[in-house]
C-alpha cells in the first residue's frame, strides 16, 4: 500500500510512531533538496545500492528518496513535495516513484534519471497512483491507481503515452511487483491475499488464502518465491512458493511491524521497514538474527534494491 493511502487511512501513527534518539547527521542534503537528515546507515555491502523513503516524524515535511552503498548516503534532489516508494530499473539508471504535491492525496508516477538527476512525471491522471514497478526490460512500469470504488493495476511505457489496463475489478488491487522472467505481475487483491497475473493473458493465480492483510509483494531473483508482509495482530514479513500457493513460510518473528520486504539482488537477504520508527533492516529469507541498516528518529520506508 503506498504511504499516501496509509495516511488517509490514518495508519501513519502505527508507522511514524515513537522515536529512537536523534539521528546521525553524516551528509548534507544536495543543492537544491529540502533540509533532511542523514540516516546513521550500516552499509548494505556488495549487494548493491538500496532506495528508500525517508520521511520526518511528524510527516509534515513530506518525504525524499534516498540512496545508500557501501560508499555512504545521500539523498536525491526532487522538487515534489512527497517522494515515495522507490522502484529501479534493471539497468540502475532510473528509478520511478510515487511523486505529489502536498495540498491533497492525488500522486503520480514519476520516473528520475540518476545519472542526469531530471525528473518527469510518466502518468498523472484522476486518483492516486502508486507502487511502481519495472518489467525486467526496463521498458514499462506497472502501478496501481485508485478509483472511488477501488483500485486497479496499469501499464505506462518508460517514454510516457497512454496507460494500459491489467485489471478490471471492483475491489482494490494494489502494490504490484513484476516477476524477474517478466511473465508474471505479483500483486495484492482486495481481500488482502496474493496473486500473480499473467502480464500477456490475464490469467490469474490467488497464491495466498489465510487470514489476515497483506502487502508489498517482493519476487526473489530466481522466480520461485514472493515474499510479502501479513498482518493480523502485527505485521510480519512471510515467503509463499508459486509451485506450492497456500503455504505461507513466516520469515521474521519480531513483534515490530514489519512491512515493505524487498528481496536482495543476489537472493540472500530481504530487507524490510520495521518498528513504530520504521528503520529498515535485512534478514536471510530462512529467517534468524536481522540486520539494521538504518538508524534515526526519521522513518524510512519502502526499500528497494538495485539490481
């Protein structure tokens, strides 16, 4: 669910709640950026460069994606009030992410050039719009955009045009994910399960048929799994295997809200938003110790691995 929605839905409080002591001020905004601290980070290591959304406690700043290697941390410049939910393209060159003003809860997708740091909206229509997500040829982005009497998945190009509808339903599917083989599209249905579609038929697949909310589909390299956060009494970060849907394998066990998994490149890690103060951290996908990645009285969300 993207962080607009969370807010009308007056989840922030869940999400945005508490604090951990003052965050490390290790770099300073761009030229240009909003004023911002820094996250205290533990490197992500060779795995890659990790996205994410950081947003003040009190969430009236709006939010900024940031970008952390081994290298360190820093944030990208953008002219939107509200930058959320960052996805890369499989070249790294590009990320697209849920953009908006701060005068409503209308958002766009929004698609920035890392190298040059320019920014254009891809599609911006009626309803907000959110969660992007590349096809592995870096071509297309699938998201979901609200109606009022739901929401359903789309299809933009990378260079803009009209969008194409994947899916016709008068319940919320959101938070789509495209598969690495670039056949299927993971995504959630309006009773809170899993399913994955075929991109090119429309068939459909309900992987998941438990109690309880899910959320934010994340596909490991190989195809074979999709892990998700569940809630019920908490939010937890659980894996289902395609080739066996129904049975959900929980991976954290950490009683701290955690939400936003996003599978590792090289498929040994995902990491994920945790706490009322919502750091991210990354656990192996057979579950165990965590790692923290990042520490601050900032919340970080939606992470997201280059590839």
């Amino acid at each position: 669910m993207s962080l607009r929605l969370l807010i009308a839905a007056g989840m922030v409080p869940v999400l945005l709640g508490g604090g951990c002591g003052p965050a490390d001020r290790t770099q300073a905004p761009p030229a240009g950026a909003r004023s911002a601290k820094a996250p205290s980070l533990n490197a992500p290591g060779p795995t890659g460069a990790l996205a994410f959304a950081r947003t003040p406690p009190d969430g009236e700043q709006g939010s900024d994606i940031w970008v952390s290697t081994d290298k360190g941390s820093r944030q990208l410049a953008d002219s939107h009030f509200f930058s959320s939910a960052p996805a890369w393209s499989p070249d790294g060159k590009a990320i697209a992410y849920e953009c908006g003003s701060g005068d409503s809860y209308e958002s766009s997708i929004c698609l920035l050039n890392t190298v040059s740091g320019e920014s254009r909206e891809l599609a911006s229509s009626p309803g907000a719009e959110g969660i992007p997500s590349f096809d592995p040829s870096g071509e297309k982005i699938v998201f979901s955009q609200n109606r009022a009497d739901g929401s359903d998945l789309y299809v933009v190009s990378t260079s803009g045009g009209s969008l194409s509808q994947l899916t016709n339903s008068r319940m919320r599917e959101f938070s789509p994910a495209w598969s690495p083989d670039g056949r299927w599209i993971a995504f959630v249905g309006g009773d809170g399960d899993i399913y994955r579609i075929d991109s090119a038929s429309g068939t459909r697949q309900r992987l998941t048929n438990h109690p309880g909310f899910r959320d934010r589909p994340s596909w490991s390299p190989n195809g074979r799994w999709v892990a998700y956060s569940r809630n019920t009494s908490g939010s937890e970060i659980f894996k289902v295997n395609v080739a066996d849907p129904g049975k959900e394998i929980r991976i954290t066990r950490l009683d701290l809200e955690a939400r936003f998994p996003a599978w590792s490149p090289d498929g040994r890690s995902i990491a994920f938003s945790y706490g009322g103060n919502a750091d991210i951290a990354s656990i192996s996908p057979s579950g165990g110790s965590m790692r923290r990645l990042t520490r601050g009285s900032d919340s970080d969300l939606y992470p997201a691995w280059r590839r």
